[in-house]
C-alpha cells in the first residue's frame, strides 16, 4: 500500500482490498462528541486511578464515591450526541461493510447514531443493575433518585471521564446517600464492567466468531492498551487477519497493523462513508 497517498485514498484502498469489516471503537471516537479520553496521544492515563469492582463490591465507602461522582458527571454522558465518525460507521454498516461493530465505550452513541451489530463490550451506561435481585433500571431513574436523596448536595463539577465518573474532592462525599434497590433493598452498580473485573465470556466469544467471518479488523480511537480490547488484534494477527488502526496516538497494536492512520476519525469517517460503493 502506498504509504506517501492520503489517508482517505489509503483507508478507501483497505476497504476495497477487505470488504468485510468488524470495527473495534474505543473512547477517542467520542472525543469530539465532548466526552473525553481515558488516555493521551501516547497512551498514558490522563486522571486518578479508577474504582475497581471489587472495592465497588466490598466497600459503601467506594460505591457512596462512584455514585456522587457519577450523579455530577452523567448529564455530559446523557446529553452527548453521535459525531460524525458515528454517523459515518452507520452508513457503512448499511452500505453493508461492516460485519459487526465491538465498542469498548459505554456511552451507546453508537446505537444512538443507527448502528444495529453492536455489541457493548464494557457493558452500557444507561442502566443500573442490583448486585442482589440482577433487577435492571434506566439510568436516567438513577438520576432522579440521586438528586431527590442529596438535594441539599451541591457538587463541584470536577475532571469528566468517558465512563461519566466525574473528580471530586473527598470532602463533598461523607454525608452523600445513595439509594437502595427498590425491588429488594440491594446495592445498586452500573450496569458496566469495572476495572478489575472480568468481560463476559459470551461477549467475546461472539466478537470472535464476528472477526472469524470478517476481512479484517479497523480500531478506531483505542489506544488498545487494555487487554479487552487488545485480545482482538492478537486474534486478528494469529488468523491472518489485516489490521488498520485509525488513532491520533501511539497504540498497542502499531506493530501488528496493515495501515496505521494518526487522524482524527470524525474527518476521515465521512469521507470514506461517502465514497464507498455498496457491496
């Protein structure tokens, strides 16, 4: 492949070479949606260690932490709109060239956009699950609940995550309360796979089966320096799989990659989609 042409000419000759596409998105993609990054363009981390799932699970100290965080920080999530780079996935899916999409975000933007072949690795933030009863509730419920509970809280609005978890000083969290499950008195967490925790095997086994029927695989926006979403270019590279990687930023999987582009997806998306004659 021609290294000195343009990125759009080099990403539109991948495509034509690999038809089939499973696309692996990660938190840069929502970037310009104005939901930050984990990491910077070198991979390194950009904020304070993040709540594990075992001290969420152990620990009213750390979920009383989460919660107050996430109640300041959901309104940048929920509010959030797909960008361009979204939108662009959503006509290629239905120009059908691409297989099936894996996010390892849980801000649902890609849904939001008409994506149907999702599948939410990290799980999704729009829902809260009880750690006792497995009983399923909107987000947006959470919501209401928390700020009924805390009305005489007001919180500082503190650095944003892409997992709505927003920093705040200690200080303001030791008389927050963070209310029960309504069915049965539980623990409520999101409805998400915290650091430390375990993706389910059945979300990776039909990632795997997607990849298997796929031409390729094209990360975009991951630094891929979490084993979740890395296990895919590991796969991808050990079936003869090409790999193209659009990413502003070093990854983990440079070395691994057929076409490695340092662009921002949301310009370069659209000129693809745009361009791309039905299969």
């Amino acid at each position: 492949m021609n290294t000195e042409e343009c990125p759009t000419s080099r990403l539109a000759e991948f495509l034509q070479l690999h038809p089939k596409l499973v696309v692996l998105s990660g938190a840069g993609i929502s970037v310009a949606s104005g939901i930050p990054a984990y990491r910077d363009g070198l991979g390194q981390w950009q904020h304070r260690k993040p709540i594990q799932h075992n001290d969420f699970v152990n620990h009213a100290a750390t979920r009383r932490r989460y919660w107050a965080r996430s109640m300041a920080g959901w309104p940048t999530i929920n509010d959030a709109q797909p960008n361009a780079a979204h939108r662009a996935l959503t006509a290629l899916e239905a120009d059908g060239r691409l297989e099936f999409l894996i996010t390892q975000n849980v801000d649902r933007l890609h849904q939001r956009a008409g994506s149907r072949s999702v599948l939410d690795l990290h799980g999704r933030l729009d829902r809260v699950r009880c750690l006792s009863c497995e009983d399923l509730t909107e987000r947006r419920t959470m919501q209401q609940r928390l700020l009924s509970h805390n009305s005489a809280q007001v919180l500082s609005s503190g650095d944003m995550r892409p997992d709505g978890d927003s920093e705040l000083p200690d200080t303001e969290l030791d008389d927050f309360d963070v209310p029960p499950c309504i069915q049965c008195g539980g623990n409520l967490m999101p409805d998400v796979v915290f650091f430390g925790a375990n993706i389910p095997r059945a979300r990776v086994e039909s990632s795997m089966t997607a990849l298997d029927r796929a031409d390729a695989l094209l990360v975009i926006g991951s630094s891929l320096q979490v084993y979740s979403g890395f296990r895919f270019c590991k796969h991808a590279q050990a079936t003869g799989k090409a790999i193209a990687i659009i990413n502003p930023g070093a990854t983990r999987a440079d070395s691994m990659a057929t076409l490695k582009l340092d662009e921002a997806a949301e310009t370069l998306l659209p000129n693809i989609a745009a361009g791309v004659t039905p299969a």
